[in-house]
C-alpha cells in the first residue's frame, strides 16, 4: 500500500517519501491551512480512499506482488533525500538534463523542489502521459503545468543515466503514439 500510494501522492504534485511500510509526506510551520495543509490532507484521503474504497483486496495482492517484482528488477528511483542536499547544484542535473535534451529534445526547466530535474514539454498532455508512463518504469515522477520533473538522486543514479534513459524510452514510446512531435509537444 506505501508502494502505491507514494506513486499516486507525487503523481498528484505532493512531496513524499517511503521507509517501508512507513510514509512521510510533508508539514513545515509556514504550511497555510488554506494551501498546503489542504493539498496533503486531501491527497493522502482521496489515494487512501481509492486504495481502500475501490480496489478489491485481490487487486490490491496483484499490485503489491507487480511492485515487488518492479522493486527486484530495478529499484524505485526517488529524488534525493535530505541527506543528499544540494542536488540543485549537483552535477549529475545539468548533465542528466543534457542526456536527455540530446536523446529527446526536451529542455531542462527549472521545477520548484529540490531533488527533481524538470523538462518542459510544451503542453499538458505530454507531461501527463509521459509522467504515467515514467512512474510504471520504476521512475518516480511529477509534473508541474507543462514541466515534467524526474529525479535528480546521486546516491541510485550516480551519472543521471538511469534516468536519462528512461525518458528516452518513455519519449519515444509517446512519439509512436502520436501523443508528441520532436519537439516534446503535441
């Protein structure tokens, strides 16, 4: 359940980390009530509620088992913890945003949170499809507007090839279904 609810929860633009069975999603004493206290409330109860509410338990056992076989394969690749600060400035960024405008085409954008590298898409339909598609290749991912936010994480993807690489893959499977052009948008 932690599993799947970390994909769902930064799929819906929220910050939040696994240790286990355990998930921390975020509070600061500048949160807003009206803002980000709201979003994380709401977040969490809706992605619960589905979990709970609309998946039957023999759905819930397939999952668990898809994730575990994922997690084998090739690890859930995160942005960097607290411990690896100053991945803004670290040079596995600039370096993974290289990679991938050279393999895709899409420019490095700057995304609002540490740990993410983000990619500008053009429009909205890309970012969503490709961020669906990332987060089923074992790469948590993110999107803000038209910005599609990867993970910057030295310590799981030391050079940003991993990451690089899957959004080649994931680019190049929406070029063939015609949901972007070469330039990313569509």
């Amino acid at each position: 359940m932690a599993g799947w609810l970390l994909r769902a929860i930064v799929m819906e633009n929220v910050e939040a980390r696994r240790r286990g069975a355990v998930l921390e999603l975020p509070a600061a004493p500048h949160y807003r009530l009206d803002r980000e206290i709201k979003n994380v409330i709401t977040v969490i109860a809706k992605t619960c509620h589905y979990w709970l509410g609309h998946m039957p338990a023999t759905q819930r056992q397939a999952i668990a088992a898809l994730l575990a076989r994922m997690a084998v394969e090739s690890p859930l690749l995160t942005p960097a913890a607290d411990a690896d600060a100053g991945t803004r400035t670290h040079p596995i960024r600039p370096a993974a945003g290289a990679a991938i405008e050279r393999l895709t085409g899409l420019r490095a954008a700057e995304p609002r949170s540490e740990g993410w590298l983000g990619l500008e898409c053009g429009n909205v339909p890309p970012a969503v499809w490709m961020m669906r598609a990332l987060v089923a290749t074992n790469v948590l991912s993110r999107r803000e507007g038209t910005v599609l936010c990867v993970p910057v994480n030295a310590t799981l993807d030391p050079g940003g090839d991993r990451v690089a690489a899957a959004v080649a893959h994931v680019f190049r499977c929406a070029r063939t279904r015609g949901i972007v052009d070469g330039d990313g948008a569509r």
